[in-house]
C-alpha cells in the first residue's frame, strides 16, 4: 500500500531534475577544458594561437594562449563547421558573456561567467526556437526565480532557488497549461502542501510533507472528485 500512494506523489516528478533546462551549459563547462589534440604551426612558445580538427579536417576549436593559459575569445565548432560554443577566458578561467549553438546553428544557451562560474541572467532555447528556462546563477548556483517552459511555448515550471536549491512555492505545468504540480519546498526539500492535478485540472492527489518525507493526511481522488483512498503518514511511515 505504502509503495503504491509514493508513487502518485513522485509521478509528477520523475521526468524532472534540478538541473533541467540548463540547455547547452555543457559545452562551455566541459569542451573548453578539453585540451586541444592538435595545433597550427607557432613558435614553440606559450603564447601561440591554437587550433584543433576534427578527423574530417575541419576546425574544432581556436583558442589563444598567454603564459600556458587560455586566455581570449575561445571558440568550438561542430564538424559541419557550425558554430557550438564561444566564450572568453582571463589566465585559463571563464570570464565573460558565453553562447552555445545547436547543430543548425540555433542558440541553444547564453549567459556569463565570472572567475570560472556562471554568474548571472541565463536562457536557454529548444531546438524550434522557443525559450526553455530562464533565471539567474550566482558563483555558479542558482538563485532567484527561474521559469521553464514546453517546446510549444506554454510553461512547464516556475520556482525560487536559494544556493542551489527549491525554496517557497513551486509548480509545474501540463503541456496544455493545466497545473500539473503545486508544491512547497524549504531548503531544497519538499514541505509543505502538496496537490497534484491532471491534463484537464481535476485534483488527483493532495498530501503533505515535512523536511522531504510524507507526514499528515492524504487524500486520492477520481475523476468525479470523490475520495478513493485516504490516510495519514507520520515522518514518512503510513499509518
């Protein structure tokens, strides 16, 4: 019984991380400090303009180098020579406005780094186009209120990060604009209220959770709103 009532509480959230959205952030993170296995002729120096190929010939990445550093713009491409990600870096950190591109040359992300974080207002884009989160990272977490939304357009989730994690309020949108989820959350954990509705706004599931476990009354209902089943946890233990 027990397993069968979690589920309807964590089906809302399977599909969700609190990480998603951050769209092409991994280019910039994770390609930039890859190191270039090929670079154009220079003077043997480390303040030489490096370039590396991909095995079809065409360019992967250019990068400038100071003191044995990376530093300048910095650029990385696919190998049909669209652009994939471009940034900056002051003595081998991110440090500046940052891009990342889809294969057809679509901005997949944008946004800024400071002393090698991301820091600041942040977007990032569905392959069509339409925005897919936005908010704002300081010293490399999230923080403030942050929007995601469907490929099509409607909103998926709004929500205020504090340090990294959920605090307040919560929800999350069906694909047709229907709440889906209404929760509550204190540092980075469930508490509070939670209701869980489904595509056409009829309340399926109504709980409640304290410091991320199950704890008081639930309810689950069926279409006509009726109370099929109904009990109390207690620290996460049915009762």
């Amino acid at each position: 019984m027990k397993s069968r009532i979690l589920s309807w509480f964590s089906s809302s959230t399977k599909n969700r991380s609190p990480e998603a959205g951050h769209g092409g952030i991994g280019d910039l993170n994770c390609e930039s400090k890859q190191p270039a296995p090929a670079a154009i002729p220079g003077d043997g120096k480390s303040d030489d303009l490096q370039e590396s190929f991909h095995k079809n010939g065409r360019l992967r990445e250019r990068q400038s180098y100071k003191d044995g550093k990376k530093n300048g713009p910095w650029a990385l491409y696919y190998d049909n020579e669209q652009l994939r990600s471009r940034g900056n870096f002051i003595d081998g950190e991110r440090n500046g406005p940052f891009e990342a591109f889809y294969s057809n040359g679509q901005l997949r992300s944008r946004g800024t780094h400071k002393d090698d974080q991301r820091d600041g207002p942040y977007e990032s884009y569905h392959a069509n186009g339409q925005l897919e989160s936005r908010g704002a990272f300081a010293n490399g977490k999230k923080t403030g209120p942050w929007q995601k939304f469907h490929a099509n357009g409607q909103p998926a989730e709004t929500g205020t990060y504090s340090d990294d994690q959920r605090v307040g309020l919560l929800e999350s949108f069906h694909e047709n604009g229907q709440l889906q989820v209404r929760e509550h959350y204190h540092n980075g954990k469930r508490d509070g209220l939670y209701e869980l509705y489904d595509e056409q706004g009829r309340l399926k599931t109504r709980g409640n959770f304290r410091g991320g476990m199950l704890d008081g009354r639930y309810e689950l209902y069926d279409e006509d709103g009726r109370v099929t089943e109904a009990g109390t946890f207690k620290d996460g233990a049915n009762h």
